[in-house]
C-alpha cells in the first residue's frame, strides 16, 4: 500500500495557489485538474456533462470571457477549452469494477476577489507561490481542497483494488456566492451516489481538531433586482422622468424592514446599491444586491417571497421596469447518524486529532445542495471541518493555513472509504 505523499500535496496546493480564478471562469484550473486525473487513468467528465445550464446562476458573460481569454493567454489546451464548452469544473470516477456502494467527494475550485498581500513574512510570498493574477488569491483554501481530491484519486488508483463500489470525485466551480452547486446537482451526476462527503479546511477550528457534526448551516437566496426608468433633465423636465434610483432606494429600505421570523434565525443584507447618471439627470437605471439567509429552507422562502415582492411593489409604485435573477443559493443539512459515527470512527485512530462533536457554522454552503440531493434519493450525506491553524482568517488578503493538515483531510477520506466500502 502507498503511503500518502504531503510533499506532493504541497506541490498540488501551491502551483493551483499561482493561478486562481473567480467563479465559472475556472477555465486554467478545470484543464488542470482534468490533465491530472487523466494522467492517473481515471475517467473524467467535463462541461456540459457536469454542468446542467438551465440551473446556472450569477454567470456573468463578459467575465467568463475575460477569464477564458487570460486561460488561452496563458497556455490552456484547446480540446480541453472545447470540452469545457463555456463551462468549468469536472468529474472523475474510480470503478473498482466490484459490486458496492457509490461514494461522492466534493471538492470547490474557485477563488474570492482579494489582492494577496505583499508582506514578506507571507508564506506563499516567501515559497515563491503568491498569485500571479491581480485583485484574485485562493483565500478560502479552495487551492487546498483541490490538492485533496488529487491526493485521494491517486490513493484510489493505487490502492483502490481493495475497495468494493464507485468513487465520485467532484470538482465544483462556484462555489464563493453558492452559485455552482445546483447546476452541477441539476446534471444528475449524485442521483445514483450512495454516501455524499464534503469538507472545508480551517473556518471553525484549528490543528488537531475535526468538527464532526458542525450545524446552523443557514439556507440563502441571492438575489440581482435591476430597476429601469426613464432619464429627463432634473431641472426643465423632471416630470418626464421615472427615477429608478428613487425605487431602489424605496425597495432596499422596505426589505431591511422585513420582519423577521419566529421560528428560527433569518437573515436580510442589502449589499450594493447602484444608480444614477448624473447630477442633473433622473436617474434611469438602479441596481440592489440582496441576499437572504434562513435557518431552514421554509424560513428562507419567506424571506425569499418578501423581497421579490417588495421590489415587485416599488417598481410599480415608481413606474419602473423590473428584473430579477437569483445568483446563487444554498440550504440547510443535517448530517446523517451513519456517517457521523463512521467519521468519528475514523477521527479515534489518529491520538493528534480531536473529535469535536458539534460547533455552530453559522453560515452558508452549496456543498448543502449537493449533499441534499443525495439525501433525497435515498442516500446519505455529511459535511465536516478540519482544523488547520491559519495566519488570517478566510477571505482576508494574509489568509494562509496549516499545509500539513492536507494530509490529515486526505487521511480521513481515505479512512471513511475503506469502512464505507470494505465488505
């Protein structure tokens, strides 16, 4: 049996660290990933075969075009760009060409818009592996997370006669605004998965320990509402005008105004607020972004329902044009007993781990839109932290965290595997 290479983990995290890239336009870091996992002779499924266009959200053209330029700029394989067809992320797939279960492992591979900081005390400054694209860095450890799904497929391969079943290895673009777990969902690829498995490294807790069970996964619709009116000049013709500003405005504050729920936590942010030409012109064009957040999912489509109706009701009362696009969404999870024990299991043959039975999340991940799926179709899903010390918390420009805790996160799949599919 190999044993699993951190070095190699290292190597992986850090050359995904130089290139990252925002949501849907994964297009360098797609044909990566599919390179690699070819390479060890797994099949691999991309674009449209992954990918359920229907469903995609918070997908803005001129961005994916920026994106897919800079991938050929930089050397991105053409039949990989074409079987992409537009869109990022994949699939590989291990058959141990053995009756059993089949097990699904999600792994995201987007970036956040942040300017990696310069100090030279930083890591990935120091190891020559800061990112090469500016106004973008892997400051979620998505970078790590795909180093661990390397890291398992290539345990797979070589050790994997000794499994019974199927392994899943999703590779999920979007996943920064909970944009690209339904559409990759909506292509079908978990129906037939028998355990679902997701993890993040860091967030809630540090080296050593793995928080089972983690709740108060919050379920969230994001939302675009574009308000068009009509310009006239402020002065000689206001009357003209329909002041799609004015609605914007009328509409933010209403929904701030939403009472909140009874039954549980709920959550309303107004984030953006866009309007205006210019100081003489009634303002024609106004833009919200709006995200709502729900303990469970009927708490969320009341929020949901009050802000579509309360943007419905201020373009109407103003005289304006409305559209609206969700941009993304996620749900709530309850981890199943099964796995729980299953982890927990696995968690107690390590003396430098700690079993932290529950913590509270306290936010959102479409991870939860996977791991549902599979859940209503019979299955069963779990969601999990592990620890790694960070220098700086998520989405901050120092984010860096505890490399050796690659190997940890690749251990505990591995472990999870060998009980789920070990007759």
């Amino acid at each position: 049996m190999s044993t699993i290479d951190l070095n190699q983990l290292v190597t992986w995290r850090r050359e995904l660290h130089r290139f990252p890239e925002i949501g849907w336009t994964e297009f360098m870091t797609t044909a990566r990933l599919i390179t690699e996992l070819r390479g060890m002779g797994l099949d691999v499924i991309a674009g449209p075969k992954v990918i359920n266009r229907e469903f995609v959200r918070g997908r803005k053209a001129d961005v994916v075009e920026r994106g897919l330029a800079l991938a050929r700029e930089r050397g991105a394989d053409e039949a990989l760009l074409a079987e992409m067809d537009g869109l990022t992320g994949c699939m590989a797939v291990f058959d141990s060409g053995k009756p059993g279960p089949t097990v699904a492992l999600r792994f995201d591979i987007d970036c956040v818009a942040v300017q990696e900081c310069a100090a030279g005390d930083h890591i990935p400054n120091s190891g020559d592996f800061a990112s090469k694209s500016a106004g973008l860095m892997h400051a979620c450890g998505h970078d790590g997370h795909m180093s661990i799904g390397l890291g398992i497929a290539k345990w797979l391969v070589e050790n994997g006669s000794s499994l019974s079943g199927k392994v899943k290895l999703l590779f999920q673009p979007a996943e920064e605004g909970v944009r690209g777990a339904r559409p990759m969902a909506e292509s079908g690829i978990v129906d037939d998965a028998d355990y679902f498995l997701g993890m993040h490294i860091g967030f809630i807790a540090k080296t050593g320990e793995i928080v089972i069970n983690p709740n108060n996964f919050l379920c969230t619709t994001k939302y675009d509402f574009r308000f068009y009116g009509a310009p006239a000049h402020a002065g000689a013709e206001p009357h003209l005008g329909r002041n799609a500003l004015a609605g914007a405005c009328h509409a933010a504050t209403q929904m701030l105004g939403i009472s909140r729920h009874g039954k549980g936590m709920s959550r309303i942010n107004v984030g953006v607020i866009r309007a205006g030409e210019g100081r003489n012109v009634v303002p024609s064009y106004g833009e919200l972004q709006v995200e709502v957040r729900g303990e469970d999912e009927s708490i969320n489509s009341f929020m949901a329902e009050q802000v579509e109706r309360m943007a419905k009701g201020a373009a109407q009362s103003f005289d304006l044009r409305l559209e609206s696009e969700v941009m993304g969404e996620a749900v709530d999870l309850q981890n199943d007993q099964e796995l729980i024990d299953v982890l927990t299991s696995v968690v107690g043959q390590y003396p430098e781990l700690t079993a932290v039975a529950e913590r509270s999340f306290g936010g959102s991940e479409d991870a939860t839109v996977l791991a549902k799926r599979v859940q209503r179709h019979g299955g069963k899903s779990i969601y999990f932290i592990v620890g790694a010390d960070l220098k700086a918390g998520h989405h901050q420009a120092e984010f860096d965290f505890d490399e050796k805790q690659l190997k940890t996160s690749v251990e505990l799949f591995v472990g999870c595997l060998q009980k789920l599919m070990t007759k």
